[in-house]
C-alpha cells in the first residue's frame, strides 16, 4: 500500500490537530478582528495553551468514534455523521472542561459555539475531501488472479475506495506464465493476489522464477480478505483452520485475567447503574402497564443453557421461537430508547458475574435459533467455544446483523466476525470493542 496504516493513522491525527488549531485562529480572527498583531498573537497563543488539554482529549474520542479505523467503503459511508456525533460529544466535553474545571482560566461561551462550528466544518472538509487525495495520486498496481466471492469483495472495495492506494486488475486462474510475465512488465505490477489454498495459482507464482520474487509482493486473497474486512472468510474454515487459529492460539493466562476483569468491572458498573433501574421500570409500566423484566433462555459456553433477565422492550417475549422466522412482536417506544442506551441489557451484569457471559463476547443466541444455524451453517457452533459476551465484534462491525428473526446469510456473515474475534481474542481486541460499544451508546444508535 502507498501509505502504511500507522502512517495513515498519524497524518489522519495530524490533520485533526490542523483543523482544531485552525479553527482556533478563526474564531479569534471573527470575534476580535480589531485587535493589534501583537494583542492578536498574545490571544492566539493563550487560547492555544488552554485548548491543548481538551483537544487531546477530543483526539481520544475521535479514536473511541473509530475515526482512525479502517477507511473502508462501509466506514466512509457514514463518516459525516461519526464526525457530527464525535463533535457533539466534543463540545459537551469542552463545556465540563472550561466551566467546571477553573483552572483553564476560560469560560468562552460565544466563542466555543463559533469553535464547534468552524472546526467540525473544516474536520468535514479535510476528512470527506482532502484526506483522500493523499492516496489517489499514484496507485499501486495489483493483479487480483482467480475468482471467489473473497476476491470479489476485495476488488470492489479497492477499485472504488482511494484510501486503500491500489488500482486492480484482474485475471484467470488459467492464465499461463509468459501472459503473467508480459503482464508484470507491461503495467508496472507491484503485487499479485492469488489464492494460496488453489494449487493452480500457486504453480503460477512459483513458475516465475527466483528474479521476479524480489520485484514483486505476493498477498494471499484469504489473508488479506481477512486483514481488510475484519472478519474471517468461511470458505477458509475447516477442521484445519480450527485447530490451527483456536486451539493454538488458546492463552490461559489471558482467560483468567479476563474473568477477573470482568467480575471486577461488572461490580463497579452494577453498582453505578442501579439508580437508572426504577427509572426504566416506571417509564416501562408508564407506556403499557406490562411487567418490568423479561426472563430468556440462551445458549452459552460449550452450549450450556441460562436464563438472563433484561428490561422489557418489547409487547412481549417469544424466546426466539419466530413463526414464520421473524417475531410478531413490535418495540414499544420506551423499549426502543433502552436500546439504544443499552439501559435494557443492565441487567445480564448479574450473568457476568455468575460467569454465563463475559463483557465482551459473540452474543448468545436463542436455542431454536442455534439448532437451526447448526443445521445449516457449518462449523456455526465453533463459536460456542468461548464465553458470550454483553457486547461482540459482530455486533459492532457488522451492518444489518440479524435481529429477532431468523437470517441464515446474515448470521453465515456474523458467523465470519465471531470466529475473527474468536482467532485473533486479547486484550487490545476486548478494548478496542468496549470503546466502540461507548461509541455507540454515546451515539443512541443502539446494536
């Protein structure tokens, strides 16, 4: 790629920090035009001095927002409103800093208004517009052989998104050596993609000969579907794949730790939390005067069956037994804003606790649900081999997950993303989700 993630990462980051400076010397420039250079330059540095706390700390956000993840074609789709969202937290933030925190030594009401507004415009402008011109000047050139629904995704994704800094062309499996070699040549190809697991394609690339390896970047369509998308493609998993990426990569010692983080962080939120429960109790009985908690049957670690208890959002509770595979059951508007806070799942702490579920997991899946994707997804129940958890990488990377209904190709996808996590589970994983679930909350959008 021309631009390395931690290299774009940090001219992303760089940007940012642009755009919040740049915005500073804005709104000074509108609210105090007619000042004197040097009283100007005295205000412009004071206020620089003062601002630098929170805007590291707004650069925190931008990273809980997920505003320095992957710049793929789903991410950039809804990049206005992750950045609208960002802002708004943002400015709720400078708002605790400069007035409840006297030792800034500002209080700038008008002119933090004008702040948010200038900076989230030019944030607009740098991330929609300019950012991606970084990457569009000089592509590489990547050779994409052979066909699958793996290398499909990934020649869309990279011919319609700049970020990524290639430009595809694709061919056969069937294509012969001097063609490939002529190819090379003839369009100045840096990378060639091939299946590793097609037997065809690799005797391609091993026929090219000792003097082409050293000018050319061989990636595996597998490896990289993976790398790009985040999730794993089933057509890779097999017996194999199972015990070389979960039994090899099984760490004990991460498990225990994991367990005592969340007993520990599942008592502190519990407890914080306890006050919101006769709220949402009163605003549940207010709507319909229908009971408070509902009582479902999931299944958990190694297909062991408990019962967690959640706030009622619904007109009633069908334990995922779907007629016609979707519920008939509606969200009631109370139901709907639990949702999106996540004030209905407070409960299932007591579950973290008991140990049926850790904070961070594939979620557990109703029984009737789970035989049938075991009927007709393969290897659906490798997921089982770790703990559910309140919040998972399926659930916050995937769009459209399947929710109260049964949906075999969008669990098949959100199958994919469990056994990511399930390969790849540690600490930085498990913290990157519990800050994009935060993202998440903070953006009422609900999982």
């Amino acid at each position: 790629m021309i631009i390395g993630r931690k290299k774009e990462q940090f001219i992303l980051a760089l940007g940012d920090i642009l755009c919040f400076v740049s915005a500073i010397w804005l709104t000074l420039f509108v609210r105090y035009s007619g000042q004197t250079t040097g009283q100007y330059n005295q205000l412009f540095f004071g206020h620089i001095l003062a601002f630098t706390p929170a805007i590291l700390l707004w650069l925190l956000v931008f990273f809980i927002f997920n505003l320095y993840g992957k710049q793929t074609i789903v991410f950039r789709r809804k990049i206005l409103s992750t950045i609208i969202n960002a802002q708004i937290v943002n400015s709720l933030l400078a708002v605790v800093l400069f007035y409840f925190i006297p030792y800034f030594g500002l209080t700038p009401k008008t002119n933090l208004f004008i702040y948010f507004v200038l900076s989230s415009f030019l944030m607009i402008i740098w991330r929609l517009f300019i950012s991606p011109l970084l990457y569009s000047s000089r592509p590489e050139i990547l050779l994409l052989i052979g066909n699958s629904v793996e290398a499909d995704l990934i020649a869309e994704e990279l011919a319609i998104n700049p970020f990524h800094g290639y430009r595809v062309i694709r061919r056969p499996s069937n294509l012969v050596r001097e063609s490939l070699i002529n190819l090379i040549r003839s369009e100045h190809i840096s990378v060639v993609m091939i299946h590793f697991r097609n037997e065809l394609e690799k005797n391609l690339a091993a026929s090219l000969g000792v003097d082409n390896y050293s000018k050319i970047k061989f990636v595996d369509v597998d490896s990289y579907f993976e790398e790009l998308f985040d999730r794993i493609p089933l057509s890779k998993v097999n017996d194999w794949w199972f015990i070389e990426s979960v039994i090899a990569e099984n760490s004990r010692v991460y498990d225990i730790l994991k367990r005592i983080m969340d007993i520990l962080l599942a008592l502190v939120l519990g407890i914080i939390t306890l006050s919101l429960y006769p709220i949402a109790a009163l605003l549940i009985w207010l709507e319909d005067r229908g009971r408070f908690f509902i009582r479902q049957e999931r299944v958990g670690q190694y297909g062991h069956i408990f019962s967690i208890y959640k706030f009622r959002t619904m007109t009633g509770n069908d334990g995922g037994n779907y007629i016609g595979g979707k519920t008939t059951l509606r969200t009631t508007k109370v139901g709907s804003f639990l949702r999106k806070t996540r004030i209905d799942e407070l409960p299932q702490l007591w579950n973290v606790i008991r140990g049926d579920l850790s904070l961070v997991g594939p979620r557990p899946e109703f029984l009737p649900l789970v035989k049938e994707y075991e009927a007709q997804i393969p290897f659906y129940g490798i997921r089982h081999l770790i703990k559910p958890g309140l919040s998972g990488w399926a659930q916050i990377y995937q769009e459209g997950h399947p929710h109260h209904g049964t949906a075999i190709e969008a669990t098949r996808e959100k199958l994919s993303f469990d056994l990511f996590y399930l390969k790849h589970r540690s600490f930085w994983l498990d913290i990157k989700i519990a800050f994009r679930t935060l993202q998440i909350v903070l953006s009422c959008v609900g999982m």
